[in-house]
C-alpha cells in the first residue's frame, strides 16, 4: 500500500484513490475504443466515397445537410468537424467547395 493510500490523521486506507485509478484506467480504455471506432469510420467513409466525382461528392454533402435541416439535427460545428478529419484525403479545391457549401446553407 502506498503511503499517498493512507489517512493521516485516523491511519484508514483511502479507498477512492484505488477506485481512481481503476476509473482512470477504464476511461483510457474507453476512449481508445472510440478513437479506434472513429478511425475507422473514417476509413470505411473514405473507402465508399474515394472513387466519387467532385460532383457526386458535392451533391451528397447538400442532401445530407438538407436532410438534417428537414430532421432539426443539422449540427454546423460538428459537420466541420467531420471535414476537418477527412482534409487530409481531399484536393484542395474539394475542401474548400466542402466549406463554402456549408457556410451557404448554415
């Protein structure tokens, strides 16, 4: 038992700092899990859409967005946040139609 585990004053063995650190270490593990999840998301998304033309990528990113408009979901911050992750995998010039799309129909 470490000393940090103890109760100075009555000598009793502080519990809560056991349950910490199994908390701490489910969390990790938890948060892994989504990283992963997420990840690969990512990668199954990319997998459907990377042979799209800009085209057919443009027009699905405005039905989607229109569907969660119609829906009362339709979250701008999160959809940002989902083309900021796939920036990476696309041109330039699609990104950039991706954000001026969005901000059009905020």
């Amino acid at each position: 038992m470490r000393l940090s585990e103890m109760n100075k004053q009555s000598g009793q063995v502080n519990y809560s700092a056991k349950k910490q650190n199994v908390y701490q270490k489910e969390t990790g593990s938890k948060n892994e899990i989504r990283q992963q999840k997420s990840k690969n998301n990512i990668m199954d998304s990319y997998e459907n859409l990377k042979n799209c033309s800009n085209d057919e990528l443009m027009d699905m990113l405005s039905s989607e967005i229109q569907h969660q408009k119609e829906k009362g979901v339709f979250d701008y911050e999160a959809l940002c946040n989902t083309i900021e992750k796939v920036k990476l995998y696309l041109p330039k010039d699609t990104y950039q139609n991706m954000l001026r799309i969005i901000d059009n129909l905020r």
